[in-house]
C-alpha cells in the first residue's frame, strides 16, 4: 500500500479570538488523500477551509489530533523543509506570489533555495514553463501578465521544486472568466501527470470537475464524497447555505415540479442529454 499524500487524524485547530477566548476553526476531522487525487474543498465563508490547507505545508500545525504529509508529522519540525517541498501552495492574489521581475527567475527561486545545480534548474524551470503552457513568456516581466498567467506562473514555481502536491486556496477568485478557466485546464492537466491537486473553491463549477469533493461546515467535515454523490444532495447543501452546479439546481427544481429527470445530474451535458431524451 503507498503512503498517503496526506492523513489526518481527530485533528483540531484552536484560534484564539479578540476577546482571547479560544475558538475550534476545526473540529476532530480525520481524513486520508491518496497520491493522484483531485480534491475540492468547498464550504462557506470562515468555515475553516484555508485553516485546513495550511496544515498541509505546515503553515499551522493542529492544536489536537495529528496530520501527516507523505507519513510525515507535520508538529516534527525536522520534517518541515521536506514537507514544504513535496507539498506547494497557491493563493488567492496573483500579485502577492510574484518574487522575481523576470517570469523564468520566479520560477527558479524555489529550486534555487533548495541549492539544485544551475544546469538543472535551467532545465526543470523550461519544463516547468512548458507544463503551464507559459514559456512563450520565460523572458517577461511577471507584472505585464494577467491574472490567469501569475496563477500559472505560481504554479510553475511549485513544479519546479519538483512538489507532488499542490494545494490551491481559490487560485481563481480574482479572475475572470478566461483565466478561470486558464487555471482550471493547467490543474487538471497537472492532475492527469500524476500530481495531487486540493483546490479550495467558492465556484460549485470547479468543484465538479474534480474526482472528490469534501465539504466544511463550522470546522466540522460534513460531506466526503465524488462530485455526484455530494451535489445530487441539494437540500442539504442549501441548507449549509452553499451553492450547486447550476445545472444540479435545475435539475433539482424540474424534478420538483414533476418533470421525470434523473435525480443523479451534475453537468450542463448531462442536463442537456437527460431533457432531449424527455422527447
Ligand atoms: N489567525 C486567526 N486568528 C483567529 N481566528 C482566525 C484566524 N484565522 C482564521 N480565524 C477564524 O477561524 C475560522 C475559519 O477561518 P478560515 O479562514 O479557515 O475560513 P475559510 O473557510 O477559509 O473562509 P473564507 O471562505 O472566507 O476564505 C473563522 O471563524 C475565522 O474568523
Ligand atoms: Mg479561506
């Protein structure tokens, strides 16, 4: 059996909160990713998902309970480089990420932190480059490019330190829709090589295109599941005050009002395929 790429075990986080009361940001969650999955986590707003995805590269580490990267603790700080380079992560603000004022220099600097020879770090940044389609911009300043292109650019960084996994924290809430969809071909295409990839995201549409979805509510996790099983459950979704894919939503409401649909739609296709099959 290979090691998980992350396990954790009744791990809680405390917080301490203005008045200096402490306060569970997450409760008792024990959960297990294996190497290759393609994870949504989806909950609303202070629910506890970017506490969460800071466990995984040791941004924090539990108050209670246990979490391990690739078998590693992450509360033994002689772990914390080796889990910072096997475990990359992308956040929010394009421009909070960007090191360098040459695009191929951003993307050595992780590999140049780590002492690798320059003869390989030229050759993992090209690669790197190549992977999120961004090497026609290998000479350019990271300040020219749009969001979308910053988003892959950071994405190339964690590539380049030859990271297995990659934890995204809504890496498409600032973009449009074009760069949206930029990061979200570059993931899955990352994800089909064999790299794991956890995306936090508000968008239900992201979230559907991956291979499980976990949902957190209060700190709590409150679904676990494929994308089929969790979005089919529309009530209890809304009652969580989260969204649906716009086409489970309507599905949802057609079959309320009689219109015999299957109750298992997700996707605009499948939605589109189950009405021309009504006749
Ligand atoms: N450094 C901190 N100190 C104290 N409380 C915090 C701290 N960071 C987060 N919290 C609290 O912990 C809870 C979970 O926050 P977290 O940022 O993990 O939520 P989130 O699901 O990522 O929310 P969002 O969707 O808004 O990004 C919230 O109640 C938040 O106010
Ligand atoms: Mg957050």
């Amino acid at each position: 059996m290979s090691i998980p790429m992350i396990r954790l075990d009744h791990m809680s986080h405390i917080y301490e909160d203005a008045e200096g009361q402490e306060v569970y940001a997450l409760k008792d969650i024990s959960l297990q990713i294996e190497p290759g999955e393609f994870v949504a986590i989806i909950g609303t707003n202070g629910s506890g998902k970017s506490t969460l995805a800071k466990h995984f590269n040791v941004l924090l580490t539990p108050t209670e309970g246990t979490c391990k990267v690739c078998g590693m603790r992450t509360d033994d700080l002689d772990n914390l480089w080796k889990i910072r380079q096997q475990v990359g992560m992308v956040f929010q603000n394009p421009d909070n990420q960007i090191v360098a004022a040459i695009v191929e220099e951003d993307v050595a600097f992780g590999p140049e932190n780590l002492g690798v020879p320059p003869d390989e770090i030229k050759h993992r940044v090209s690669d790197a480059l190549k992977r999120v389609n961004m090497t026609i911009y290998a000479k350019h300043g990271p300040h020219l490019l749009s969001g979308g292109q910053k988003q892959r650019v950071a994405i190339a960084g964690i590539l380049a330190m030859q990271s297995q996994c990659i934890v995204l924290d809504e890496p498409t809430a600032m973009l449009d829709p074009i760069g949206r969809r930029e990061v979200m071909d570059t993931i899955r295409q990352l994800n089909a090589e064999g790299i794991t990839v956890i995306i936090i995201t508000h968008f239900m549409e992201e979230a559907v295109q991956t291979g499980r979805v976990i949902v957190i509510q209060n700190g709590e996790l409150k679904m676990d599941g494929t994308p089929r099983s969790v979005f089919t459950k529309v009530d209890a979704l809304k009652s969580m005050g989260l969204d649906v894919p716009a086409a489970s939503e309507l599905a949802f409401k057609l079959r309320e009002k009689g219109i015999p649909l299957p109750g298992n739609i997700i996707t605009k296709e499948e939605l589109g395929d189950a009405l021309c099959q009504l006749g």
